[in-house]
C-alpha cells in the first residue's frame, strides 16, 4: 500500500506536468522547456501570497497565471512557432528568464509553504500524510477532466485534430493561432497548478522547477503525439518506474538504472518493427461481410 | 580599499599588466610548466598594499552564502585597516565571482595569482570550487583561506580551513545525542563526496560513544520526493538521525520527513538541515533543537558583538548573521596577523607564518592550526535555536582538537 500511494503522490505531479506539456505540443509541436519553471511560478505565488487561504493562493496563481501566458505566446511564439527548434529555444530562455527573474526578487534560498491540512489518514491501514493525499486526487481529478475536455468537447477535437494534421484542420475552420494560444494557457496553467499544488511539500526556490523537466520530458518522449491519454499513461508509468526502482534499490543505483530503462523504452519504439507490432494491434476490425 | 567590483576591477588591471601577462603566458608555452610556484614578476610588490583574491559565487545557487561571505571579509578588512594595517601596509581585495563552478574557480584563483598579484587567496563555498582553488594555490605557493564548515580527506600544504571540521562538529555532539535520544543512530546525506566523508567520521564516533548505525541512506542531489528513503530510514527505528542532505533538499527531506511521521521531538536530528541557512525555511521544525558550530551570532564576546553590530548596520540585516561571515571575519584577521608577523608579502612566508601563529580570537584563545591536517584546534559553541530563529549559545566546548593526520599537508 506505501507503494502504491507513493506511485499516486508521484503521479499527481508528473501526471500535471507531462499532460500539461503534451497539450502544448500537440498545438505547436513545440517542447516547452519552460514547463519546471512555470510550476516554480506557481510554488512563488503560493509561497508569497501568505496573507490568503491556501485554496485562494492556488486560484490566484491560476488567475494570473492566463494573462502571462497569453502574453508570452503572443509576445514571444506566436513568430517562432512555425520554426519548433526556435520556439523550443525560446521556452529555454523563458525558463531561464523566469529563474533569473524569481532569483532576484526573492534571492536563491529555498522557502517552504506550511502544509494546509494537517495530519495522517489511515489508507487501507497505512498512514499516509493527508496532504499528500489531497494533492494526489485534487491532480488526478484535474488531469481526468482534462482528458474528459480533450476525447467530449469540441475543443478537445480541434485540439487532436491539429496534432494530427494541421493544414487539414486549418482548411476545416480550425484557427491555428487561437488553437496554440489556448493551448499554450492550458498546458501552462497545469504546469502552474502543479506547483502550487505540490509547494507544501517541495522546497521552493528558484531552481525547483528545472530539476522538473527530466521525467516529464520522459513522459512526452514516451507519449504519442496528440494523445493526451499516451501522456498521463507514460507519467504513471515514470512514476511507477521510478517509485518501485527506488524502493527495492539505493538511491543513486535506481535513478541510473531509471535513466537506462527510460532510454532503452524510448529507443525501441522509435524501432520500425515496434510501430508495426503495435499498429496491428490498433488496426481497425474489417467490416463484417467484407471480402 | 580596492573596489569589490570584479568587472572593473579586472578589467583595469588586465589593461595595465597586459606586458607581463603575456610574457609569463608565453614563458609557460614555452616551458610547458603550469603549476610552477611564481616568478619574480609574479610576485607581490613586498613592501606594497596587502592584496586578498577574494573568490566567491556571487551568482547562482550559492550566491547568499558566497555574498555573506564577502560582506565578513570585507568588515575585517576595513577594521584592519583603521588599525594601521599591517605594520603600516594597507588591505586591498579583490572580489571575483566564480559562480559555484569549479572551472571558474581554477581560471580566477589563476588570474588573481598572476595578474593581480595577490598575497593570499580567501573564499569559496563548495567543497568542489574549495579543491579547485586549492589546487592552484598549492602550485603558485599561495595561501588559501576557506570559511565554510566541514572538511575532506584530502589537505592541501597551502590552503586553511576557519569553519569547523567534521569531527570538531560531531566529537562533542556524538556522545549527548546518544545520551539523550538513544544509542540507534541512522545516517542520510546527499550523494557526493562529502556526506561520504562525514558518514565516515560519524560511523567511528557512534561506535565510540557506544551506539550502533542501524541506517545508512544516500540520494541524488536535487530530490523531490524522499519517501521511499524516509520509508526505509523509519523501518530501521532509530533514536537519531545525523543528516548531510544539503542545499534545497536539506529542506525537501526535512519537511517529508515529518510530514511522514519520522521526524518527530523524540527524535535526535543533528545535521546539514539545522544550519542558520535553513532557519527562515524550517522554522519551527528545528526550533528548540541544538546544534554544534564554530561561531554565533549570539555569542557573548565583545569583538563578535561588535562585529554583528557593525554587519547588521552595513548590511540594514535583521536576520541571523550567517556563521560563514563570522568565520571569514576572523579568519581574514587570522591571516592579516600572520602576515604581520611575516613582516612582508612574500605568499610562501606568509604561508609559514600561518602554520606557526597563535590567535586569540572569539573562536577562542590561542588558535592555531595543526601541522598534519590544517584543521584550525578552535572553541566550538553548542546552540540552541530560538522560536524567533535566534541561535542562541547554550554551552561552550573550549579547543576542540582534530589532530587526526590527513594526506597532503606538508
């Protein structure tokens, strides 16, 4: 039971973050390498703003959180975007600008957010810290609803229509521009909620984030383009990887072999005959009484 | 005073000393010797200014600890001055910014030697960029000075250490945590060289205090989530836990580790998390707890009390002021006594006077360092952390010695 609500904990944050920069590649095609440092600006909010309820924090976070984004896709990938190695390059500065930033106004030493509900529950007779366990199901809750906005509404099949092909969804009615801007605010909102959400167990310092990136840059390069379903499946699966390595392991010994696994899964889809394997397995059943 | 802008500084002396700079670099293409000891033209003017290299991250991760740093250095060094200097020879520094990287430390240390033709070198914070800068002052034949606690295996004939070591921190704390809490100590520390190091240290305490380490726990530097180590940690039941997890994860663990029911009052923490540094982050999870160190804030001794009265009017501080200042203060005095004694700016002679001097100071009477490990034989103070995040002294642990030898030395 540890493990499994150890996998959950984990899930909840990388499951934010990796949906979170899935959606953003399925609209741009771009990598946000901002993706760490824009939790680090949601953890500041949460951090700062002390005079307000933690709940009221988060929301804040959010609130400002759409105008800046807006801004940013606007301001600075709206030009690149055509170009993804550019735009990439330009979330790389964002992020370092958004350290830098944090840095300066709030200096390099780590600050701590006090945990807004107290306490351990009993889960099927292991104690677990209740916050932790609030953080897990409000994360799992928003990713669900997420997944739920992106297969039953009408954006979400924008969304899975300009991942696929979108010269054709363009020629369908699809603006591009606005599908990458909403894009861009959503997957960066659940990058910022995942922040704030997980300040109270983290340290928050500006560096937070960038330590971020690496499994939920795994979960994207283990994702299928498009399908934000592949995303959260390939965040449980890191968290699962990395949980379960670090339980029967040392440290240091699973995080190498965590890499090692990741790498080797990551090198044999890329293989054609792993594409074949699984494509017969998604092949659509021929209509009954065909010839 | 030389400005402590390094920018400028460095720039306006590159353009004066370009003559020598280049012929000592050719000199060194030629006979292909780095990590020669300085030539005539090298060396300090010796009846000139005392100059410091001053290298500290200015920048970066360890930019609040580094800046500290700096600001003690430079109070010491505007009080010698106002004294005379030494023997009628003013204190000039030269601050440089390494940013914690040990590449940059090594080219710096280089360039403070060579072009700005310092008499000692003082600063950095990382055990890393401390090596680094060792290195080099060991082939110039530069004295090198460190105020960052803690300590490695290896020594260097030229650099000297005003933080405490790691068995001046753990020797008198060892024995009462074992009393207090219990003889089942577990050890957790970040995964590089010197949570090793002081693992090792604290493993032969233990044993020869009487307990038993039922837990040894090492993780990467920058986790996020300690669980499965906490989880492991618990199921060993230990009475104490000593902990080298440093930086931002000294916070990380120390949070989940009582959020997760480890880290409770009955439980005996001494370690890396207690430090001044984390205070602000920790706060009431380390209060009422002690903790070992060389210098306080708080300590009731007129020249520290006059010292944090002038860093905090400096500085407009209200926090803590941070042990590493107060060590770089007396350190640099340290070493401005010792090229008193000297009586010039020859490094090497510096450099021996500083093997030889006795010091009364705040860090006690009559300090001096060991020949076989240059560990500063100093007081070290038994704190006890206030609510409000004061570190007030509760005990005084007079000369705490280190004798053990170390390679390198002499």
């Amino acid at each position: 039971m540890d493990v499994l609500l150890a996998i959950i904990g984990q899930f909840g944050l990388y499951g934010l973050l990796t949906v979170g920069i899935a959606v953003i590649f399925a609209a741009t095609r771009v990598v946000n390498l901002a993706q760490g440092d824009l939790a680090m600006a949601g953890a500041y909010v949460a951090a700062t703003a002390t005079g307000a309820p933690f709940g009221i924090r988060t929301l804040l976070a959010l609130a400002a959180g759409v105008p800046l984004l807006l801004v940013i896709e606007r301001l600075l990938l709206r030009r690149p975007g055509s170009d993804g190695l550019a735009a990439m390059l330009v979330t790389w500065g964002l992020g370092m600008a958004l350290r830098q930033g944090a840095e300066l106004l709030f200096t390099g030493t780590s600050r701590t957010v006090a945990v807004p509900v107290d306490g351990t529950l009993d889960v099927l007779g292991t104690p677990y810290p209740a916050y932790r366990l609030v953080c897990a199901l409000t994360a799992i809750a928003v990713i669900t609803l997420v997944l739920l906005a992106a297969h039953r509404t009408d954006w979400g099949l924008r969304l899975r229509a300009v991942a696929d092909n979108p010269p054709m969804a363009a020629l369908l009615g699809t603006d591009p521009r606005r599908m990458r801007a909403t894009a861009f605010t959503v997957g960066g909102l659940l990058a910022i909620l995942a922040g704030a959400l997980y300040s109270p167990v983290l340290a928050v310092n500006p560096s937070m984030g960038f330590g971020l990136l690496v499994p939920v840059f795994f979960g994207l390069l283990l994702s299928r383009p498009g399908s934000l379903v592949t995303a959260a499946v390939a965040a449980l699966l890191i968290s699962a990887l990395s949980v379960l390595l670090r339980t029967w392991l040392s440290d240091t010994l699973a995080e190498a072999l965590f890499y090692a696994v990741v790498v080797a899964t990551a090198a044999l889809r890329s293989r054609p005959w792993t594409g074949r394997f699984s494509a017969w397995f998604r092949r659509t059943p021929a209509p009954v009484g065909a010839v | 005073m030389v400005p402590s802008h390094s920018r400028t500084r460095g720039r306006r002396l590159m353009r004066a000393s370009r003559t020598p700079a280049l012929a000592a670099a050719c000199a060194l293409a030629l006979t292909g010797c780095q990590g020669a000891a300085m030539s005539g033209d090298d060396a300090p003017d010796k009846g000139g200014p005392v100059r410091i290299g001053v290298i500290v991250p200015l920048t970066g991760p360890t930019s609040q600890v580094g800046t500290a740093l700096r600001n003690g250095l430079e109070l010491a060094v505007k009080e010698v001055n106002s004294h005379q200097g030494v023997h009628g020879r003013p204190v000039e520094y030269v601050v440089v910014d390494d940013a914690g990287d040990p590449a940059n430390s090594t080219q710096l240390a280089r360039r403070l030697v060579r072009q700005d033709k310092v008499t000692m070198l003082f600063g950095t914070i990382t055990g890393d960029t401390a090596e680094a800068v060792g290195r080099v002052a060991d082939e110039a034949h530069v004295p090198f000075g460190t105020a960052i606690l803690g300590d490695t295996e290896h020594c260097f004939a030229y650099q000297w250490g005003f933080g405490e070591s790691t068995r001046q921190m753990l020797t008198p704390t060892v024995p009462g945590l074992i009393e207090k809490y219990g003889t089942d100590v577990a050890l957790v520390g970040s995964d590089y060289n010197y949570p090793h190091f002081y693992a090792g240290v604290a493993r032969e305490l233990v044993k020869k205090a009487g307990g038993t380490v039922v837990a040894e726990e090492y993780s990467p530097l920058g986790q996020t989530d300690w669980q499965p180590v906490i989880g492991r940690l618990k199921s060993a039941k230990p009475d104490t836990v000593l902990s080298m997890v440093v930086g931002a994860d000294a916070v990380t663990f120390s949070k989940q580790a009582q959020q997760f029911g480890l880290l409770t009052p009955k439980l005996g923490f001494e370690g890396a998390p207690l430090d001044a540094d984390f205070q602000p982050a920790l706060g009431p999870l380390v209060a009422g707890r002690t903790h070992t160190v060389r210098w306080s804030d708080r300590l009731d001794d007129p020249e520290s009390r006059g010292f944090v009265k002038d860093y905090r009017a400096a500085h407009d501080w209200k926090a803590p002021v941070p042990e590493v200042a107060g060590n770089a203060y007396f350190g640099v005095e340290f070493f401005l006594a010792a090229a008193a004694k000297a009586g010039s700016n020859d490094p090497e002679a510096v450099n021996r006077a500083i093997g030889r001097l006795s010091f009364d100071s705040p860090l006690g009477k009559g300090t001096r360092f060991h020949a076989a490990n240059h560990v500063l034989q100093a007081d070290m103070q038994q704190v006890t952390i206030g609510g409000d995040g004061a570190y007030n002294v509760t005990r005084n642990h007079p000369m705490v010695a280190d004798t053990t030898p170390k390679k390198g030395c002499s």
